[in-house]
C-alpha cells in the first residue's frame, strides 16, 4: 500500500472490553460465553487496498464492523462472519474478503474470537 493510503485513512481497533455474539436460542440453558476481542496489534494483516477503495467509493465515514474469525492452531484465518455489517453490502464484502488473510498472533482462545474495526474516510 501506498504511503499516501496509509496516511489518509485511520483504522481504528476497538480495544476495550469483550464482544459477544449475537443472542441466539439457548441450547441447554447455559448463556453463551463471551468471544475474546482480538487485538488489532496481534494480527498480521493483508494490504487493505480493496477495503480502502470500497471506503472511498461509499463516501461513508465512521463505519464500524465486527469480524468472527475463527483460526487454527497456528493463527491462520480458516473463517470470517460479520457480526456487524458497516451498512454497506460492498465494503462488508471487501472486508469479509480481506479478513481471510488476516494471520492472528496469537490464537485466540478456543480458535475464535472478535476483530472489531472503525473506518475513516480521508478528510
């Protein structure tokens, strides 16, 4: 990536707390146990060009999503779900698409956990 798309867009990790999923019907009355939060600093990250490009193309600004991923031993991103679209059906898609490379470091507990994002657009 370009230096001048590094620095025009933010990308801010959510860091605080830990994210959940989304309710569901209890199986044997248990609640389910939060997901961890997957710190933007342990990850490994692909080039974010298309994500970046959907960004601009959606002349949105703020969007925040929230990725499950779900990684094997060695940290490899085996699958990505949005827990929480951006809005935009290209951008999600973008993003779903990028978080396939995505390389975590460590493995989060269990092999699942949550990458929550927030996209600014350049100003």
């Amino acid at each position: 990536m370009n230096q001048a798309l590094q620095v025009s867009v933010l990308l801010v990790a959510l860091l605080a707390g830990l994210a959940q999923d989304p309710p569901g019907p209890p199986a044997t009355g248990e609640a389910a146990a939060p997901l961890a939060t997957i710190a933007w600093e342990s990850t490994v990250r692909p080039p974010m060009r298309r994500v970046i490009d959907a960004l601009k193309r959606s002349r949105l600004d703020g969007l925040s999503a929230r990725i499950k991923l779900a990684c094997d031993a060695d940290g490899n991103v085996i699958d990505a779900a949005l827990l929480e679209s951006t809005g935009n059906e290209a951008l999600d898609r973008e993003i779903l698409r990028w978080a396939q490379d995505v390389k975590l470091k460590p493995a989060p507990p269990g092999g699942i956990g949550v990458l929550p994002m927030t996209l600014m657009r350049p100003r």
